[in-house]
C-alpha cells in the first residue's frame, strides 16, 4: 500500500508446472511482512529499487499507486544464502489487486445473496488494516498534492527567509555584511528542507542573493527537500537592506543610546534610510570585490525600505514573475526587507502595512497567485502557534533592553 509492505506470498508451481497462477493447482503459502527469509529482498525493493519505478515508467511526478503488487522470480540456484539471492522483476501490477479478504461478500452463481456479514471476523479484520493504511496513504497523497503539486489557475512562489545568522544572535545591524548562519540557523535551514519535502515541493528554479547566510539556507533546505536538479539564480538585487553607518553597531546599545523610536524609525520607518556611508568607507559594497561587476552608481551606501522595494521590484518583473507565470515551481530564498518588498507588491500593501509586516527566520512562506499574478492566499509550512513565537522574535530584534 504506497511504500508499506502489508504481506507476502509464495507461489509454487504444481508438479511439472511452469506457473503458479492461481486455479492450477499450485501452493501458496503466506506471510507477514517481516518475515525474516524474505527480508533482503523486500528490504532492497522497497529502499533501493521501488522509488525508482514510476521514473522509470515516465511518472516521475506521480505517487506509487495505492495498492499494488509485484512478482518477483528467482534467479539463483536453490540453497542460495537468503542474504545473496537475485531476484528479477516478473510484474508490477495495481490492476488487479484488492481487498481479497472480502470476496466472501461477492454475489456468484451459487451464492446470489452473499453480503457484508458473510466475511469472516478475522478477515474483515485484516481488511480494516489494509483499508486505514490506504486510507493514511491517500491522504498523504492528497496533501502534497494540494500544497507541492500544481493547481489549475493557480501559481505557487515559495519565499524563505534566511535562518538565524550570527550577528542576528549578536543583535547586529547585518545588511550586506556577509555573515554565516549561526548553529541554531542552520537547523532553521535543515527544518525548512524537512517542511518543504513534507509539503511535496519540487523546484524547477530558485532564486538566492549573493550573501552567504541565504545561499547556504537555500542549498540546506533544497538538499533537504530532495531538491537537486534544479538552477540557483545569484543576485545582489535580493540582498538584504543596506543599513549604512548602523551597519555592525549592536541593536540594542543604538536603541539604548539613541532611543526605541529613533531606531524603528531607521529600521522600520518606509523612506527614512540610516545615516549614509560613502565609497571611502570600507562597508560600502563599492569596496568589495563581491560587486565588482555592479556599477558603483548603483551600489548604495545606505538604503531605506522604500529604495529596497525599488531595488528588489526590477529583478522580481523581470525574471522571478516570468518564472511564475510559465507554471514553473519557483523558491525565492532572501532577506528579510528583500522579502518584504516583494510581499508588499504582491499583497497591494500600504507603506504603513508594510512596515508591520516581519517574516520569520527559516519558515518556508507559500503564495498563491491566480493567472493575473492575483494575490490569493498565503500560508507557513509551520504549525500557526510557533510561527506566532518567532514573529515575536523578529518583531523584539531592535529594542533597548
């Protein structure tokens, strides 16, 4: 039933027979699914060989049926170790398989009035079994359908915010400071892939910027999601605001010396940018070598939300919506205010709303979006009531303590 074994069979060829199929007087002998003699061969389908086969039947994309079977034949000479045996694949077959326990409801010519109440206890019993696995399978199914899977008439985009850093854990003015993630971050990354994969999400395309603390969230999640075959697209249009002259200054002694207002209004305030940086200092992305190949016009030396949003809108019209609108299945993992100002758009915020809006470290954010590029609805892969804690988080970074 899907990827659970629920039983095993062995057919026996009648004297001088050649087949074992049912009505020619051949043995059948049943067992459970843990039956010890046909372990490595179970075991070896079902983790080796079974995730391979719709591939290989051209149905990558859809799930291994609810309920099937498959023939093996055995081809090695009797007496072979159980450990060393080689099988081959006679049949994979789900046309002609069911709850067999229960024929002793089925109507035949010598039992016209055959029903329910004629199957055995113990065979409904059985069959109760391999109906709640169907059943537990099924909705599976169904869920990573709905949440990964495509939806006539709607786009899915999936934004992740970069996991803890370490000068988030330091309450440090980051912007394009190009630090790792902290410890704690990088099992933000890890259950962010683990939420992802949960969720049946498989990327054509994803989007990153170009500061370390994004790209290594993103290649965590995606390696823990099973998302490999797939291009990372760099940009420095999706890095984080730049902060200027609070760039490397603890949040909470500027809160502390400058006061909570002043620094919300630097943080948070939608065109009020942070005392500005100019090209001698070294902060300025103009001295790094990372931008190089970036105009030094365009290189800011300190930003508000409103130039973020101006300069995070091009690359998202550009070439993360065209994505989207081709019905490709698209991750964009950025930063915190680059997030932000693509929400905004999205959403039709005001600048007001905007400026209340924090998105959580590490939690996959899933939009959908009709066939006009619509807002619809948004959802976390998270359980609503942590989410609720981290927002919280995020929403205290800043204040004097």
């Amino acid at each position: 039933v899907d990827d659970a074994l629920v039983g095993i069979i062995h057919k026996k060829p009648a004297d001088g027979g050649i087949s074992a199929v049912g009505g020619t007087g051949s043995f059948y002998t049943y067992y459970g699914p843990e039956e010890v003699k046909f372990k490595s061969l179970t075991t070896n389908f079902l983790e080796r060989d079974l995730p391979k086969v719709m591939p290989a039947l051209g149905l990558g994309d859809e799930p291994v049926p609810l309920w099937w079977t498959t023939d093996f034949i055995l081809a090695s000479p009797v007496g072979t170790p159980a450990a060393e045996e080689k099988w081959i694949v006679g049949e994979f077959n789900c046309s002609c398989v069911g709850l067999s326990k229960c024929l002793a409801a089925y109507c035949q010519d010598d039992t016209p009035n055959a029903c329910y109440n004629d199957i055995s206890a113990s065979d409904l019993a059985e069959a109760d079994v391999y109906g709640s696995i169907m059943g537990a399978k099924a909705m599976g199914i169904m869920t990573k359908s709905r949440m990964g899977g495509g939806t006539p008439g709607v786009f899915r985009v999936v934004f992740l915010r970069h996991g803890e850093s370490d000068w988030n854990v330091k309450n440090i003015f980051t912007g394009w400071a190009d630090v790792d993630l902290s410890e704690n971050g990088k099992l933000e990354a890890v259950e962010a892939g683990r939420m992802l994969k949960s969720a049946g999400f498989k990327f054509n395309i994803v989007f990153t910027s170009v500061l370390r603390r994004a790209i290594r969230t993103a290649w965590t999640a995606l390696m823990e999601s099973d998302n490999f075959s797939m291009p990372v697209i760099n940009t420095w249009r999706l890095n984080e605001r730049h902060y200027g002259g609070l760039q490397g200054l603890n949040k909470g002694e500027t809160a502390a010396k400058h006061g909570d207002d002043q620094v919300k209004i630097w943080r948070r305030s939608y065109d009020i940018p942070p005392p500005s940086i100019d090209h001698s200092d070294p902060r300025h992305p103009c001295n790094d070598p990372l931008y190089r190949h970036v105009p030094k016009a365009a290189l800011p030396g300190a930003e508000s939300l409103a130039l973020t949003v101006a300069r995070v809108l091009p690359f998202w019209f550009d070439t993360i919506a065209p994505c989207v609108m081709a019905g490709k299945s698209v991750m964009v993992a950025a930063h915190g205010n680059s997030l932000r100002a693509i929400c905004k758009y999205i959403e039709g915020m005001s600048e007001a709303e905007v400026l209340e809006l924090n998105i959580p470290t590490g939690v996959p954010l899933v939009y959908e979006l009709d066939t006009n590029m619509n807002f619809i609805q948004k959802y976390y892969l998270m359980d609503p009531a942590e989410v609720a804690k981290k927002l919280q988080a995020v929403a205290n970074q800043g204040k004097a303590k």
